[in-house]
C-alpha cells in the first residue's frame, strides 16, 4: 500500500529531512489535483509534490518539471499569498491516520513572522489539501465551502477538525489491548485494519505473519490463540511501526507496480525493485501507476469511439440491406403488369384485385392488388413503374452495399489493433489512423514534443529477421518496403498484424517459419481462442487493391500452419 500510514510515517521522516530549513521559492498548481512546491534546501533546489487526485493520493519528491498553466487557479494564487518565501519547520504525520501536516513559517516585512499549517489528506476520494492559520481554513483545493459527507465542516474562517476516526485507535492507544481481546474469530489481518488507523491489509499481514515467527509459532496457532497474546502483540505493534529498517522496494508484475513497501514484506509474492530511498521508489511505483492508468483510460476512450462507429456501420449496412430485399421484389412487380396487359381485355375497370394464372409459375394462381380508381391498362403501367424503380434502386444500392461492407470490416479491424495494443506508443500510432479516416479530431502537435517515430517490431531467428507490424498502416508500410521473395504471413479469417521474413533469396527454414507463425497469431484476434491458422506466401503474391481501406491485401498461392499464439520475446530485437 503505497501511502498507509506505515508507509507515510517513514516518507515523512525522509521529506522532513530533506526540507527542514527550506525556503518556499515557487508554487505551480499544474492540474487541479497536484500541487508543487519548488524549495531551496540551503544546499540546492528540490521540489515537493502534492498530489490528490482520488484514485492515486500521494506526497514525493516528483522526477521532472511540471508545467503550469498560463493562469493559475485561486488555491495556487492562495498558497502564493501566504506561502511565497516562507521557510519549512517540519513535515510529519498526523497521529497515525493518512494525513500530513506541513508547518511553515512566513516572514511578514513590518509584522512577526506567522505560522501557517498545510494539512494533506491523502484518503481517496476525500483527499485534499488545507490550508490554516490558527487553527482556522484559510481556504482548500477541494470542496471548502462544502460539507464531506453531511459529517464534516471545511468552511473558511472556521477551525479545522479532522477526519472522524471511525472507531479506530492509533497503535500507541493501550485501550487497543481490550480491543484485541474482544476478537472472536475470521481473519487476523482484516480485523487489525478495522481496530488501528492507518494500516493496509498488506501491512497488517506483515505485522500478523512477523509476530508469530518472532514468537516460533505457527500464523494458524496465533490466529486461534490471538486473545492470549493480545498483550504481547501490542508491543509488537509499537515497535514493528516504530523501529523499521527501511529498504524501500517496488513489487512488480511485468511491466505493472503492484505495491511499494517500506521494506520486502515476507507475505508479498513477485519480483520487487530495491531503491536507495522511499522518495525514489514512491515516484517510480506511481510513475508506473499513472502511465498504466493513462494507457488504460486511452485505450478504453479509443474503443468506445470505435464501437460507436461500426454499431453505426451495422446500422447502415441493415438499411441498405433491407431496402435491397425490397427492391429484389421488383420481378413480381414487372409479372403482375405483363399478366394485366395480357388480360386485360377480362377485367373490369372499377375493381379492387383480381386472380389470374400465372404462366411464368406453371399457371398458379396469383392475386393482384388493383387501384378501382383507374384503368386496368394504369394499374399495369404502375407495376411497371415500381419494377423500373426498384431495377434502378438495385443497382445503386449494390456499391453501397459493398462499400459499407467494406468500412465496417475497416473499422472491426480498427477495434482488433486497439484490443492488441500493449502500450501507449502503439496506441498513438492506432489514435493517428482513426484521426486519418475522421473518426477522432488530431491532437496539436506540441513543437517541443518530439514526435513518436514508427517503427515495426523486429525478431532475429537463426540469422532470419521478420517483421511485425502494429497497426494497418504499418501493415501497408511494411508490404511496401519488402522484397518480392520475402514470406509474407497473416492469420487466416482473423485481423492481424503483416508479418515478413525476409528471405534475401535464400529458402526460410521451418523453424523461422514456426515461429514467425506463433508471433503473427499473438498479434491477431485468433489470440484470445489459443490457436490461429496462419497463411504464409511470397510477396509477390500479396496484392493491394487500388483504393482500398489500410491494411486490407488479396492474396493467393499459399500454404498455412496451424500454431499457438506465443509472443516469443526471447527473439525480440528492442527498438
């Protein structure tokens, strides 16, 4: 849990010691959420960062430069007015609950110098930041003039109260003791977080599994015994939080954060990072946090926008489809006028429908709808009429049948990339294409940005290279770039990515094929049912037809391999 009060306490006694003493030099509110101090320590300028946004709360010591906007929001220009020049006295946590509070000191020219105090509430969707003097707000990030939850007031120019403790006591507080005593049975750790502030599941575990191998027992013993060693494990409690050797470490799950800790938790699984400070190891755990959100979030926007478009492709398709149904009726209309020419000299002006044979369905019966309000020789010249129309409607319709056929097969295709893509600068290369075809608006190119260059990926098999490409564009680009005798693989009746060998004249061996073949299927919807056909042939026998959608090809003459999807990131050249 990165920011449990264990956690904090120990992130605190770092940032008081790096900013003890310092001097507030600048205040830049970059988003609504983050709040960043810029502060000369006497021996060179750091940055505190304040961060509240809900889903990821935190306090550290940001890498780079945030930008500010032109105008600065009215919390900003509020620290600015009280906070500018003033010098830091201490960063510590507030008893043991997820709140820290800064204390400054402002010089005033003509005045004694006044202490302010900066609350940080680092509580999920109640996170904010607070600022008092007196014990009075003088105004907050969030939600000042209004009240949290019908429980607490954040009004200005009134005292500042803390969070209610719902029931909770701090670690220290020996009527925990009568507390732990109370338990009856069900799991340790979760009542731990219910009885004492500030403490993660996570964190709660580590002390409940480090109590009972300090005391040479089983966790189950404990777990059974726990009103016996309530006593006992009260002091435990004091000093496990007090006297920690910090470690600081990251868990990791791939590329993904799972948790940062203040030191390797026993009961934590995975491969975790070592850093040589909390500072450090907090902003590489939310930096990896916050790029996985806004990958996330990207990718879940770009597949609502696609899916909007092709249930709107659907629709037109439906459409066109059903009015060509209408017009396939167009044979009945053109026998029903030739059955009335031809017996016409039968009927009688003035009525509503007549049954004739029909000799072109070896003379069955067939009922004819009549207008009395005209001649026999108008009816037929009416049916006629419909026959022609829907003859020419029919043949409108069939290239835009083809048509939004085709688009719909575009945009599904649009909507397999955007499920495959793995990272940020895959999907803006995806985002680019939607731009092209007018789906979504191109962002404004930042000049100072430096553009994301595209580039395939590229294995090395035996002295072999393919290449894989990550999006239909690419796809196109990568058809183009090849050598006629270089294999060209795709999954058969599924999206996927191009994929070519390039042979340089010489025969592909099996194994280069095999698992090119495994790379196409990991890149293509075929993925998600663990097994994929993939057909593969000389480029040469790879066509793109003229003005067709980005990354659509015909092909012919080839063999296929039936393979299990496999990334095979052990042949992967980095890029």
């Amino acid at each position: 849990m990165p920011q449990d009060a264990f956690t904090l306490k120990y992130l605190c006694l770092e940032l008081n010691s790096i900013f003890a003493g310092g001097k507030v030099n600048r205040i830049v509110q970059p988003s609504n959420d983050e709040v960043v101090f810029t502060i000369y320590t006497g021996k060179k300028t750091e940055r505190l960062l304040l961060d509240v946004n809900p889903a990821l709360p935190r306090i550290g010591m940001p890498d780079g430069e945030k930008e500010s906007p032109l105008t600065a929001p009215n919390f900003c220009m509020l620290l600015r007015k009280h906070l500018l020049s003033a010098t830091i006295d201490k960063i510590e946590l507030v008893g043991f609950d997820r709140i820290v509070r800064i204390e400054f000191t402002a010089s005033q020219e003509f005045f004694d110098a006044e202490k302010k105090i900066l609350y940080v509430e680092l509580m999920g969707r109640y996170s904010n930041v607070i600022l008092t003097e007196n014990g009075k707000i003088l105004g907050g990030n969030r939600g000042i003039n209004m009240f949290d939850d019908g429980v607490r007031p954040l009004i200005v120019g009134k005292p500042y109260v803390f969070p209610p403790t719902q029931d909770k006591f701090v670690p220290w507080d020996e009527e925990i003791i009568a507390r732990f005593r109370e338990y009856n049975t069900g799991d340790i750790a979760d009542f731990i977080c219910k009885t004492v502030q500030g403490l993660a599941k996570s964190t709660a575990r580590e002390i409940e599994v480090s109590f009972a191998q300090n005391k040479g027992i089983n966790v189950e013993v404990f777990e059974s015994n726990f009103t016996r060693y309530a006593q006992e494990f009260f002091k435990f409690l004091n000093d496990f939080i007090c006297s920690a050797k910090p470690l600081p470490c990251v868990y990791l799950d791939g590329d993904s954060a799972t948790d940062v800790c203040v030191y390797p938790y026993k009961v934590l699984q995975g491969d975790y990072k070592v850093f040589s400070s909390l500072c450090q190891a907090e902003e590489y755990y939310f930096k990896l946090k916050n790029t996985a959100k806004k990958f996330t979030n990207k990718k879940e926007r770009l597949k609502s926008i696609i899916a909007s478009a092709i249930k709107k492709a659907k629709k037109r398709l439906t459409a066109i489809s059903s009015k060509q149904k209408d017009a396939e009726k167009l044979e009945e209309n053109r026998i029903k006028g030739e059955l009335l020419i031809s017996n016409i000299y039968r009927i009688k002006d003035g009525v509503c429908e007549v049954i004739l044979d029909n000799y072109y369905d070896d003379n069955k019966p067939i009922k004819i709808t009549l207008d009395k309000s005209i001649s026999v020789s108008k009816n037929a010249e009416n049916y006629f009429k419909k026959y022609n129309k829907q003859k020419r409607t029919l043949i409108a319709l069939t290239p835009q049948y083809e048509s939004a056929k085709i688009e719909l097969e575009y945009f599904e295709s649009i909507a397999d990339e955007i499920a495959l893509c793995e990272n940020e600068v895959e999907l803006n290369f995806v985002a680019k294409e939607m731009a092209t075809c007018g789906l979504i608006t191109e962002p404004k190119k930042n000049n100072k940005k430096r553009e994301e260059k595209q580039t395939f990926r590229e294995y090395i098999v035996d002295g072999y290279k393919f290449f894989v490409g990550r999006n239909n564009s690419e796809n196109d680009q990568l058809l183009s770039t090849c050598a006629k005798d270089d294999l060209w693989l795709h999954a058969k009746d599924y999206h996927s990515s191009h994929v070519v060998i390039v042979s340089n004249g010489k025969s592909v061996p099996e194994k280069v094929i095999l698992t090119a073949s495994e790379v196409c299927a990991y890149y293509s919807k075929g993925r998600e049912s663990g097994r994929a056909e993939i057909v593969y042939t000389k480029r040469k026998n790879v066509k793109k037809p003229r003005g067709a959608k980005a990354g659509f090809v015909t092909y012919d003459e080839y063999s296929s391999i039936l393979v299990a999807p496999n990334k095979r990131e052990e042949y992967l050249k980095s890029n």
